[in-house]
C-alpha cells in the first residue's frame, strides 16, 4: 500500500497527455484554421450555415468567438501539460474529480441546450458521446486510484 504522497502510476501523467495534446490540436486548428475545423467537428453543411451568418457583423462575432474559444482550448491543453507532472496523488484525484465533473457539465450543456440549436441538433449526440468517453476516462483512472489506496 503506497501513501498518499508517494508517485503515482503513470496512468495520470499519460491521461494529461493524452487530454493536452486534444486541447492544444483543437485548440489551434480553431484559432488558425477555423473552416476546415468547423467542417471537420459538424459536416460541410452545418458549417456552411454557422459560419454564414446572416450579416457580416455576425459572421466576425462567430469567427471571433471561435478564435477566443480556440484560444481557451489551447491554454487548457498548456495547463494539462504541466499538471501532467504533479506527482502527490492527493491532487491528481482532486484534478481528475473536477475534470470529470466538467466533462459532466459540457454533456449537460449539450443536453439542455445545443440539441434545440436547429442547425447543430444532428451533431450534439455525437460530441456527447465523446464528452462522455473523455469523462469516463478520468473515473478509471479515479477508480484505480481508489481500488490501488484501499488494497
């Protein structure tokens, strides 16, 4: 039985990685290449339509939100890089808690909201189904945290 100071697994560390290296990609794709990242995440046609607008004060409003949003996923990417390499495992679980909560959130979101958006109601249970996959990940890794502390 390791204490709770000890290094953990490398299980949070390639969790991080795996997790920074998605928000940092997507991140710059959507600050950089901001139409062939809309297409790739809702198809040509809801693309099309989301970044048409239906002034050209809308359009610069959705390309600006995009970018900012892009921006935002890239310093996430950054912060998971660096956290990768905390090793008091009092933290890593208190981090992937909060990670899985808001992954939770972002699928409620979807839920509640993005279905009744006309032109992204197709998508919302496909990116719910990887919000769900990316929370579920931090829960195995809770899950083996807590099965490794109480063996």
């Amino acid at each position: 039985m390791a204490s709770a100071s000890s290094p953990s697994s490398s299980g949070f560390f390639s969790i991080c990685l795996l997790h920074a290296v998605a928000a940092t990609t997507c991140g710059a794709l959507m600050m950089f290449y901001q139409n062939e990242a809309m297409v790739v995440g809702h198809g040509r046609e809801t693309a099309a339509r989301l970044l048409q607008g239906s002034t050209p004060r809308d359009q610069l409003l959705i390309q600006t939100s995009d970018s900012f949003a892009g921006l935002l996923l890239f310093a996430i990417g950054l912060l998971l890089f660096m956290v990768a390499f905390v090793e008091d495992r009092d933290f890593q679980a208190f981090f992937a808690k909060g990670c899985a909560l808001l992954h939770a959130a972002v699928a409620l979101w979807r839920v509640c909201f993005e279905r009744r958006v006309d032109c992204l109601a197709r998508d919302w249970p496909r990116q719910l189904v990887g919000d769900l996959v990316l929370g579920l990940s931090w829960l195995l890794f809770l899950v083996y945290c807590w099965s490794d502390k109480y063996d």
